[in-house]
C-alpha cells in the first residue's frame, strides 16, 4: 500500500508541473514496470 502511496505523489507533482494526470499515470506505471522487469521480477508477484 505504501508503494501506491508514493506513487501518487509522484502523479500529483508532475500534475502541478502542469502535465496531464492520465499521461502521468500512465509514464509512472510503465516506468514500475520496467524497472520491475530489469529487476527480473513479474508483476503477478506484488
């Protein structure tokens, strides 16, 4: 739940910068996703 919880305040700071939230939301989630994948772990295990 804290993950989430960081992740939103990376979307609202970058809200504030005055990009697009679904934009923004949509970078930060493939950003986790990546980093994720370079980390050689599945999504499907959170």
């Amino acid at each position: 739940m804290a993950v989430w919880w960081d992740l939103s305040r990376i979307v609202r700071h970058f809200e504030r910068q005055g990009l697009e939230r679904r934009a923004v939301k949509a970078a930060v989630m493939n950003a986790a996703l990546r980093l994720m994948k370079d980390e050689g772990e599945e999504p499907s295990t959170l």
